[in-house]
C-alpha cells in the first residue's frame, strides 16, 4: 500500500470514527444551539443561555409534561422564556419544544418549560429558589 492509499483510508476511519463518537453522546449532554453546558465557579456543571451564558431556571409550577408554562405575561417580564430563536429548531436529547399560550415557542427540558432571570448577571445567578419555586436548572 503506498503513502497515498493508506492516508486516504486513515481519513476514512477517523471520519467513521468521530461520526460514531458523535452518534454515542448521552441524551443528558444534548442540547439546543442557543444553550451551552458549562461549569459555574463550584466546578458544577449548568446549562446557560448561549452566547451570553445567563443562567437557566426551572418553575415549579410547570407540571412535567403538560407542555404549559404558568408563568404568564407578568411573570415574562422578570423571568423571560427561554424562546427557540430558528424555526427550523427540533427537539435534542432532553429538550423539547412547547407552543406558549401566546404562540411564542419556548425549550423546555425534561418536560419543563426553561426560563432565564432578567436581573441576574453572568456568573452570580440570584434568583436560585426564589419565592420556593424557582430554580437553577442543572443536568
């Protein structure tokens, strides 16, 4: 086999090789394009907002499953939903997709639906059970 050949055919496994590796990630470490996974100061991993990395949160509220979000109008405007930006989107690993009451599509993650907080700041997340029922969403 001459030069040419054998690196031809150890591009070809590589290419097999990472298409397989990318195929075998865990359903618990997919997420959507506007989230990245990324470690807090704790070295702790949690799901941010991409590309700005605000924290993410979960209502208790919202029921797993239903596909409803119960926080409505006035509570949008403190804790906005975390919107799916194409409309080309689809459900990944854990993350799936509900239509809001207002039409807008908002990703929810194993079933609820996933808020960010309009007055946190990137790398000091406040609002970590506020009122009981508000909380850092973490895989």
């Amino acid at each position: 086999m001459n030069l040419k050949t054998f690196l031809a055919l150890t591009g070809l496994v590589c290419a097999a090789t990472a298409a397989a590796a990318q195929d075998a990630v865990p359903p618990e470490l997919s997420y959507p394009g506007n989230v990245a996974l990324s470690k807090n100061s704790n070295g702790e991993w949690e799901y941010r907002k991409f590309p700005s990395l605000m924290p993410l949160y979960y209502y208790d509220l919202d029921k797993p499953g239903t596909g409803k979000s119960q926080c409505g109008d006035t509570c949008t405007g403190a804790r906005p939903p975390l919107q799916v930006e194409k409309d080309d989107d689809k459900p990944v690993g854990n993350w799936t997709i509900i239509q809001r009451d207002d039409g807008r599509r908002q990703w929810a993650y194993k079933g609820r639906p996933i808020y960010l907080r309009f007055h946190d700041i990137v790398g000091a997340p406040i609002g970590d059970n506020e009122e009981g029922t508000w909380h850092l969403m973490k895989p």
